[in-house]
C-alpha cells in the first residue's frame, strides 16, 4: 500500500494518487478547485474534544495516538478507515492536512494504520 501525508497547501504531484482531506475544517486561504480534493471524509477527523486536548498542550502525542485510534474503532470510523484502506490497495493515496507539523498530527496515524 501507498499512504503518505502531505500539507494541502502543497501543489498538487502526479503521484499523488487519490486526494483524501483529513481535516474536519476546510483550510484557510485555500480555494476549493486549488485543492483538487476527491474525498472529505470527516468522520475520520479526531472529535472536538480530542482536538482541543491535545492543541491545549494537555497530552503527548503518544497519548493524544492512543486516543484517536480507539476513535478510529468505532463503527462509523471503522468502516470509513476500511474503505480507505481498499483505496489504498488499488493504488496511492494522499492524505492532505494543513497541520503545520504533519508528523505529529493526526494525518500521520491514519497513514500509518492505512500502511499497516
């Protein structure tokens, strides 16, 4: 399987494959054709609550991990996470966040339970 993350405020590659947003927000500044997004999946995006712990510096990121895959688990998540694992069987697909730090966001644990 082929998942990497990338900043959405990137220029869109060639290889970039399937086009998948991860964030519940749509980002600042950025124009809805620029993004050439194909999928939205909110429901895959950490709640609010998660959200706001872990930007208020309350947690790690290992905890803030923990956390949002036992998120990821619920059937909703689960089943939306499945499908984009099916897409990533076919071929590659490209997780776009605006998080500044992608490495420790919640874009690089979906990819890497997308990889695994």
């Amino acid at each position: 399987m082929s998942v990497r993350v990338r900043r959405v405020h990137e220029p869109p590659e060639p290889d970039d494959g399937l086009r998948v947003l991860v964030d519940r927000r749509w980002p600042h500044g950025m124009a809805e054709d620029a993004a050439e997004i194909d999928e939205w999946p909110k429901a895959l995006t950490p709640s609010a609550e998660l959200r706001q712990w872990y930007h208020a510096g309350e947690g790690d990121y290992a905890e803030f991990r923990h956390r949002y895959e036992a998120e990821l688990a619920e059937p909703g998540s689960a089943a939306l996470l499945d499908g984009l694992r099916e897409s990533a069987r076919t071929g590659p697909v490209t997780l776009l966040t605006a998080s500044k730090n992608p490495r420790h966001s919640h874009a690089a644990v979906l990819a890497a339970l997308l990889n695994t």
